[in-house]
C-alpha cells in the first residue's frame, strides 16, 4: 500500500497524523501533512485507511 497526501488539498486540520502519527509529518509553519514514505508497512494499513476516512478535504490517498 502506498499513502500520498495531495498539498493542494490539505488544509492542515492534522487529523491523519492523530490517526497515523508514524505514516505522517506536519508542517511547523501551517500544520500541513506529508507523507513520511509513501509505502506502508502492512502493519499500519489500517491506520493508514483511517487517515484517508478522516481527511475532511479528502487530501490523502491509499492505493
């Protein structure tokens, strides 16, 4: 699975990184999200899933 956050959507609400706190890394300036690695280990796919449900701009994507 990969993760990708889209920077033209993300409004930074941060709520990815409450739900996956090791996939993502958030801005110091504006609280805007980045993918950490776009692969995610296996283990945290579920946490990954819940970071794309939670996105209210739906700014992040799982493939």
């Amino acid at each position: 699975m990969k993760v990708e956050v889209d920077p033209k959507r993300c409004q930074g609400h941060t709520l990815c990184a409450m739900a996956a706190p090791t996939l993502f890394e958030l801005s110091d300036i504006d609280g805007h999200a980045t993918a950490v690695d776009a692969d995610v280990p296996a283990h945290l796919a579920d946490s990954a899933r819940e970071a794309v449900r939670s996105c209210p701009e739906q700014a992040i994507s799982a493939l």
